[in-house]
C-alpha cells in the first residue's frame, strides 16, 4: 500500500535544451551566409553581373526568411 502523505522525490530534469542550441546553431549559419550574400548581390549590382546578383539576391532573401521564421518561432516558445 502506498501512502498518501509521502512526497515523491522530484522527477529529474529534462535533457538540456538541444532545440535551443540546434536554432542558436542555425541563426548563425544563416548570418553567416546572408552577410557575404548580401555584399554579392551588391558588387554583382555595381558591376553588372546578373547571374551572381540574382543568386546571391535569392540566397539572402531565403537567408532573411529564415531568420524571421527562426526570430518569431523562438519568441513563440518563449512565451510558453
């Protein structure tokens, strides 16, 4: 028979926050790829290069969009 009155031990805590590293990771793989992304779509602007200055101009804005997405996902699980 169990008693009632006798307090559990506390559960142990949950693995440490790997979601948090693998997006910490992610933000700044995609920083670090949007910056010479953006500085590429610039000089291929200036130069005339328009095979570079519409890839490295696609590349940044999927570079930003991620960002957002990972910015307004990790304030979401903050707020939990």
């Amino acid at each position: 028979m169990t008693d009632p009155y006798r307090l559990a031990p506390a559960p142990a805590p949950a693995r440490p926050a790997e979601p948090a590293v693998r997006h910490r990771l992610l933000r700044v793989v995609l920083w670090v790829t949007l910056v010479p992304a953006t500085a590429i779509n610039v000089a291929g602007s200036v130069t005339g290069h328009s095979v570079f200055t519409f890839a490295a101009g696609a590349l940044a804005t999927c570079c930003a969009a991620g960002l957002v997405v990972s910015h307004v996902t990790g304030r979401a699980g903050r707020k939990r």
